[in-house]
C-alpha cells in the first residue's frame, strides 16, 4: 500500500484533463479605471478612436461559424443612437440552415476543446482580457461608446473594466473550484472530483446595455469547456463583434464560439435541439419566460437537463429613512436612475422619501438635476445621452404620457426629440398613489417615480417596507438609506426578497466583479451571480472518481472471521 505523492496526483489529475491545485491563476485584482481628465494622454487617445470610427462608416459584421465569416441575405443597418440619421453597422443574420450548422459546428469542437486542460482554456481568456487592457482598448471603447451611446466613464466601467474583471476572476474562481476536492483516506483510497463541461453546446444571449455581458456570457462557459452560439443584440452587435475578434486574436479555437447573429426563430430552433446542454440569457423578463416555455416544452427531447440562466429586468428602490443624509440621497438617486439613460438592469426607477425630509430632497434633486447635460457620447461634458433605439424612445415617451394622465407631478424633465437622435430628459416623477403606473413597471429608461410616505404616522417604516417588498413582480436591486442601525435592520429583515443586490447608504447601481457577484430573484432572474463563484459552477458538471490504491480481494465483512464471537447455538 502506498499514498500518492503530490507530483503523482498532480500528473495523474492533469491528464484527466482537470486541475486539482496543480496551475495557480496569477494573483487577481480588479482592472483600474481611466478617468479622462481633459488634455490627459487617455482622453486624447480615446477620442482619436471615436473620431476613427465616425471616419469609417458602416461597419459590416458577418456570422461567423467555425472561424469563417459568412455574409448571408440583406444587411440590416443599426443607426447610431445619438444621430440616427447615421448608420452604425450593417450585420447579417443566420437563417435556419446556418444555425444548424453553427450547431454541428459547435458539438464538432465540443469533442476536442472539452478535453482541452482547464490551464490551457485559462491561459487564452487571460490574454483576452491583456488584450482588452492594452492594445484593443480605445477600439472596443469607441464602439461601445458610438454603438451603444455611453459617456466616456460608462464605456470604460463596462466594456474594458467590467470585461477584463469577467475574464480573470472566473478564471481565478474556476481555478479554485478545480482545487476544491474531497477527503481521501490517507492509505488505500484516492477520491477525486472532475469537473467537466456539460454535454452538448451552450446558446448564449446577450443584451444591448453591456458589453460586458456579451463578454461574460460566451467567454465563461467557453472557458470551463464548453461550445457556446453566440447571439448578440442588434444593439450591441459591433462592440460584442470586436469583443468576439479579441476572443479569436487571443487564442479561442475555431467553433468554440460561434458568433450568430440571428432572429427569435432560429433561437428557438437550438433550444429545441436535442444537444442543447445550457441557455446563458440576459435581457427581458418576458424573453427569458419564452426560453423556460420552449424548454419545458421541449423537456422530453433533451439529452441531459439543460441549465437555463437568466438576468432579467428590475424596478429597483431607493427606500430613505428620515436619519439618511440627505446629499447622498440626492448625489446616489440622480446618478442610479440617470447614468446610461436608465438602462441598467439595476438603474433605480422608484423611490420612497420620507415627507419630513421631501422639501430638502426636492430641492436637492432640483438642483442637480438642472446642472446635466445631454448629447453626444464623445463631448466628454455630456452626463447622458440617447437612448439605444426607436423602440425604446417610444417606450419611454409612452409611459411618460401615462404618468400625465395619471396626474404625476413632473418635478422636472418629461420632454423628449427624435429629431437628432433618441434622446428623452431625464425625468422625475411624483406620485400620490402607490399603484401608480411608473411606480410599478419597469421602463428601462431615464425615469424616476417618487413616493412620499408620511413619516410621522406609527409604524411608517414598517409600514413603507412592506409596500416596497409587495409593490412589483422584480427583485433585483435596491438601495436603504438610514443612519439608524435599528431601522436599516428592520428594512433588510422585511425586505429580505426583494432584492438580490442590496445596497446600503450607496445607489443601487454600480456593481463590481469579485466584490459585489450580480444578480436577484423573483421576475428579475436566476440570481446566478455573475461576477462571482456560482456563475462559474453553473457551467460544469462534475464527476467523482475513486480510485482503490490496493487490492481487495475478499468478500467476507470483518464480523465473519471465525472466532470473532461467541456464535449462539444453531437452531
């Protein structure tokens, strides 16, 4: 009998295609941020690429299936949101018979990168994520800034920042699953856990707001294993191209992620499919019920149970306590509910002001509110800018126009144009009724609805909690605002479901890989957390081996060996 020495298990462990401690991930920490101070060095190289990209025109994004770009059908053009007399890209789609192909093609590459070692899978998502840092910098900021219509600051908190923490702190957290093994007897016995990548190909789908997510979504699975088809938002489908281009440049074989472009039919043609082992999914409540449906319906025809993992949509609270300070309210509400025009799954969309704190809150908020200001992504004095698309212009004009109805006081804001671009004010709402509209749907959009509770009646506080917790179907994000502990005890013990990101005396947006993982519950999502542990394990799937070290030949149990015992007479 012997024990394996650690050079064994290290060597045995790597050929089973695992990692069991024997590669460490280089020590993580998150990506600094540029600040783009005028006349700084970043500045000036950020706007030379916004100037480059104007300069280029339209820019043409292919499908790519097995590294080869194929250019099927008529383009459709995406204008540039802040000037949408101009087009920002001309992308093609898949039809059906290239999403079959995209299929076969992933499962194809499934055979020999599922078997490629973890270090090695890890090894090319950290060099994306130098890419990004470094020479791809100012090109993937540029389009996420044009495409997407992002100030300087939000295109560098998500594209760049947001994606490199993505790529290296899965890493580090998948090297420390890969670590994570049981207990083995110290002489005869070695258990091992193996952590495979699930069997079939993994649909992704990203959303328009992020580029991160689009990085995050396919990247992830992809590095634990995996095949993913990759199918980004018309809205973000330049930035999410370039992110898939570093992806390649990086390393990323050829069908392991196959970038699809596509529409709502051919989706549901790879959820119907048998291999189907994962849908990876951000965007709306109402899309991510559609992909649960097909794939209950759809359940009898699987191979394996596919894992389905969705962030969805938010109506997220700032609750104030009458003990909050009051410029931190002010300074988190106007930055929550108006960074990036609102649409952040997290943006904050209602608030609950105490009444005895409304008149120095208004005023506040007033006063802020009056110094934004609103235009193109690349005039760095610009706050905000215009919303993605036509479509959610008209969204926001639609539920502006029922908060007059409703009789909301329009504290400030409530205008829009498409003249230029898709742009709508920012807006503040009042409200008197709890049930009203704005109050209780999501808008994803510039628009804040405020309710002012009396905070002088006996059990307010409690009272307005509970009307917190009940007032939508989401439970993504909030924020409580409180000096007293007493009090922010009493609103984190009501309000325990009502969020999955709960912040406390800071806005409810904001969220940093590897210190604050993402995600809620309720109408808002699985709350798989991106950006922590739980994301990673969703993509695996793992195997225990035990190994007897010796040989075993008896059959007997120890209690039969002749005089052991005293046997009774025999009957």
């Amino acid at each position: 009998m012997f024990y394996p020495t650690n050079m064994l298990r290290r060597t045995l462990t790597r050929n089973l295609g695992t990692s069991a401690g024997d590669t460490r991930i280089p020590p993580i920490e998150n990506a600094v941020c540029n600040h783009f101070a005028p006349g700084s060095a970043e500045a000036t190289a950020l706007l030379a690429a916004c100037k480059k990209l104007r300069a280029a025109g339209p820019q043409k994004i292919p499908v790519v299936i097995n590294g080869q770009r194929y250019y099927p059908g008529e383009a459709k053009a995406v204008p540039i949101p802040s000037e949408n007399g101009t087009t920002m890209s001309l992308y093609h789609e898949a039809d059906e018979a290239m999403m079959q192909k995209a299929v076969d093609s992933s499962l194809e590459a499934h055979k020999k990168w599922s078997r490629v070692p973890f270090q090695d899978r890890a090894a090319i998502m950290l060099r994306a994520a130098n890419l990004i840092e470094t020479s791809r910098r100012y090109d993937i900021q540029a389009a996420t800034m044009i495409g997407q219509s992002k100030n300087p600051w939000q295109g560098e908190i998500d594209c760049v920042t947001e994606s490199i923490d993505f790529l290296r702190f899965h890493a580090k957290y998948a090297g420390e699953m890969h670590s994570r093994q049981p207990i083995s007897p110290p002489t005869d016995i070695w258990n091992m856990t193996e952590y495979r990548p699930l069997e079939g190909f993994v649909t992704a789908i990203s959303p328009f707001n992020f580029t991160a997510i689009g990085a995050n979504l396919a990247a992830t699975p992809a590095m634990m294993g995996n095949t993913v088809l990759w199918k980004p938002s018309p809205g973000a489908i330049y930035a999410n191209y370039v992110t898939y281009c570093i992806l390649e440049e990086a390393g990323v074989p050829p069908g392991v992620i196959n970038f699809v472009p596509t529409g709502v039919p051919q989706i549901e043609q790879t959820l119907r499919n048998p291999n189907l082992a994962g849908a990876a999914f951000t965007g709306s409540t109402k899309a991510f019920r559609s992909i649960w449906k097909n794939v209950a319906t759809n359940i009898d025809g699987y191979k394996n149970f596919p894992r389905v993992s969705g962030e969805t949509g938010g109506k997220n609270f700032h609750l104030i306590h009458p003990s909050a300070d009051i410029s931190t309210v002010v300074a988190g509400t106007i930055r929550s509910a108006f960074e990036y025009q609102g649409q952040k799954c997290s943006a904050c969309s209602r608030v609950f002001a105490p009444k005895s704190k409304w008149d120095e809150i208004r005023s506040g908020l007033l006063d802020v509110h009056s110094k934004l200001k609103m235009g193109q992504p690349d005039n760095f004095e610009n706050f905000m800018c215009a919303v993605i698309d036509e479509a959610s212009y008209n969204k926001n004009v639609h539920y502006i126009e029922i908060a007059k109805k409703e009789k909301c006081e329009v504290l400030a804001g409530g205008g829009y144009s498409r003249d230029k671009g898709w742009f709508i004010d920012p807006t503040i709402l009042v409200t008197k009724d709890l049930n009203a509209t704005t109050l209780r749907e999501e808008i994803f959009g510039p628009v804040v609805t405020i309710y002012v509770y009396d905070d002088t009646q006996p059990g307010a506080w409690e009272n307005i909690c509970n009307e917190v917790d009940k007032g939508t179907d989401y439970g993504l994000t909030g924020s409580i605002f409180s000096l007293d502990r007493a009090a922010t005890r009493t609103a984190q013990d009501i309000l325990r479901y009502a969020s999955g990101m709960l912040y406390i005396n800071d806005k409810c947006t904001g969220a940093v890989v590897g210190q604050q993982p993402f995600g809620g519950a309720r109408a808002s999502g699985t709350n798989d957390k991106p950006g922590g542990a739980s994301f990673v394990e969703r993509w695996v799937q793992p195997r225990t081996i035990k190994e007897t070290l010796v040989n075993l030949p008896e059959v007997s149990y120890p209690h039969q060996l002749p005089d052991s015992f005293s046997a009774p007479p025999s009957l």
